[in-house]
C-alpha cells in the first residue's frame, strides 16, 4: 500500500538534488506534489520530470514576499497541507580570515532565514498530524575547517527543529531534521577534487550519497512510520 496517498506536500528546493529526489519519492508513494524554486526554467524541467502529479511554484526564500505568495497560491488549490519539507539551501566555504559580510548575508538569508519564515507560513496551512522535515547537514555538527558559516546555519537548522518540535506538538505536528553527509547535488558541483576526495576518506562508506538515499529517509518522516518520532 502507498504511504502517502491523499496527502499534499510543499517541497522548497524541489527543482534539484535532495528536494528533486523526496518530491520523486513522495509522488511515487501517492501524493501530490508542490515544489518552489528560484529559477523557472529549472522548475518547469522538474515538473515535466515529475508528471502530473507535481505542480511548479516559483519561490525565492529570501524574500518575504515569495514566501507568502507560495503558501497564498497553494492554499487557493488545496484544503491543508499534510507535509512540508524545507530543502532550500546553499553551500561554499570561506575561512575565517576571507569571510565576507556578503558570504555571510548570503548563506544565512537562504539557509536559516528563509527556511524559519517557509515554517512560519506553512505551518498555517497544517492540521492535526501535520509532519514538517528540514534539510540540515552533518555539517552543523562536524564543523569542517573552512566551512563555519555554512556550519553555522545548519546548526541552526537542528536548534529551531528541536525548539519547534517542543512548540507544535500540541498540534500533533512532528518537525525533524535531516542531516545527510556530503551528497551528490548541485552544490558539490564545485568542489574540487582534492576537496571531494577528503570527504570520502572521512565517509565510512567510502562514497557520496544519493540524493534518493536522504529521500528514503524524507519518506519515513512523512508517513506514519514515524509517527512517534518528533525532534529529532
């Protein structure tokens, strides 16, 4: 039996890598589909990956604005959204004595945020049962060199999921956080070879993930295999 059928889910960042993936993954498992992007071009390719079951809605998280717009759009079309799943995020390193105000400004508008005010909205559109999946990183706990504001901002993705998994609970809304290791996405795609080569030393598995290896766990936390699962 499908896991998810009947239930409608908002995917930030659903044009590409792991949001690309969960949205894969969720449609195969029965329900529909919005995901948000920044570029239209890339969302239409998505959607038409995706089949009808997927609707595009262009979405830049850093700004207010686009946030209520995307809620307001999917509201207009559904009765209560079941699942959300903040996956909008960037990457790039910067040591400390080459950080930039502009880095900096950067990473925490899109990666923190813009993921606080994506929840702040959604979760008004939730119910009773609701489940809410942030994408962190294995980052906000290893902290490599080079790379403490994008540590940073995932840190701060696990601290407000464990704030708001004590908040909404009274709701029956579950909020998790996955934390995936170095996994192949468009953000890796700069990265250079020495650089890659050093995080698969440090991987047990001696490999980079697949984006549909984090959907499968997206997938656990949306259905009611977890469903006594909450802040973590």
């Amino acid at each position: 039996m499908l896991k998810l059928t009947g239930k409608t889910a908002v995917i930030t960042g659903g044009n590409s890598g792991i949001g690309l993936a969960i949205a894969q993954r969720f449609i195969g498992q029965g329900a529909r589909v919005f995901i948000a992007g920044r570029r239209q071009d890339k969302l239409d390719e998505a959607v038409k990956s995706l089949g009808p079951a997927a609707e595009g809605i262009q979405c830049d998280v850093t700004s207010s604005e686009d946030i209520a717009r995307l809620f307001s759009l999917v509201a207009e079309k559904v009765e209560q959204l079941d699942i959300l799943v903040a996956a909008s995020g960037i990457g790039g390193g910067a040591p400390l004595y080459s950080l930039t105000e502009e880095h900096f400004d950067k990473l925490f508008a899109t990666n923190v945020r813009g993921l606080v005010f994506t929840v702040r909205e959604g979760v008004r559109l939730m119910k009773q049962g609701g489940s809410i999946i942030l994408l962190g990183s294995i980052a906000g706990k290893v902290n490599p060199a080079g790379y403490g504001t994008y540590s940073a901002t995932k840190a701060a993705v696990s601290s407000y999921g464990r704030a708001w998994s004590k908040e909404l609970t009274g709701q029956g809304i579950r909020v998790n956080i996955l934390s995936p290791g170095p996994t192949e996405t468009p953000i890796f795609d700069g990265v250079s070879t020495e650089v890659r080569q050093s995080f698969i030393d440090k991987i047990p598995m001696k490999r980079i993930g697949q984006p549909e290896e984090i959907a499968s766990a997206a997938l656990f936390f949306a259905s009611e295999d977890s469903s006594f699962v909450t802040g973590t």
